[in-house]
C-alpha cells in the first residue's frame, strides 16, 4: 500500500502519477505498487519542475511499525528517526 500526498504540483505531473495510483482527493493518491513502481513514482516527484512542490509518501516496508515514510520539498513538517521508529515533527516558527 502506498499514500502520496502533494502540495504545488503541476497537473500535468499528477496525471502521470494517476497511471499508478489512484487520487482519492486533490494532491492524495493512493495504490498497491510494487517497490520497483513506488520509486520511480517517487523520483518524478523529486524532479518535479515546480520547485514549490512538496510531498509526503508512506508506503508498507517490514519494519517495527509496518510502514515507512519519506518526504520532500519545504513542507512544515519532517520525519524524525528515533531509535528505528519514525515520527513527523513540526518545524517551530519564530
């Protein structure tokens, strides 16, 4: 299973993400790829050409808590690695 969520992406780059992955609501996809389709689906995302483009993405992975996450561009918040567990954090203003 695979959640993407973006923010400032080209339609244009959302269409081709929609031949993976379903858009259950504006800039959320959602799909079962493999790990082979997940990466490439996320290396379009890096190399969007809005450079105001960010995202999110979890995905299944065997780890302790089942999942994995990965994120890109500036968005407010970021993952946190503690102790092999991930969390999101919120980048304090100020």
């Amino acid at each position: 299973m695979v959640v993407l969520a973006v923010e400032n992406m080209p339609e244009g780059e959302k269409g081709e993400i929609s031949k993976w992955l379903i858009e259950a609501k504006a800039g959320v996809f959602v799909g079962n790829v493999n790990a082979l389709i997940r990466e490439k689906i996320w290396q379009k995302v890096e190399d969007s050409k809005s450079m105001e483009t960010s995202a999110l993405m979890v995905y299944s992975d065997n780890t302790e808590q089942g999942y994995s996450m990965k994120m890109t561009g500036t968005p407010r918040r970021y993952i946190v690695d503690f102790e092999g567990l991930s969390f999101v954090a919120t980048k304090m203003e100020g």
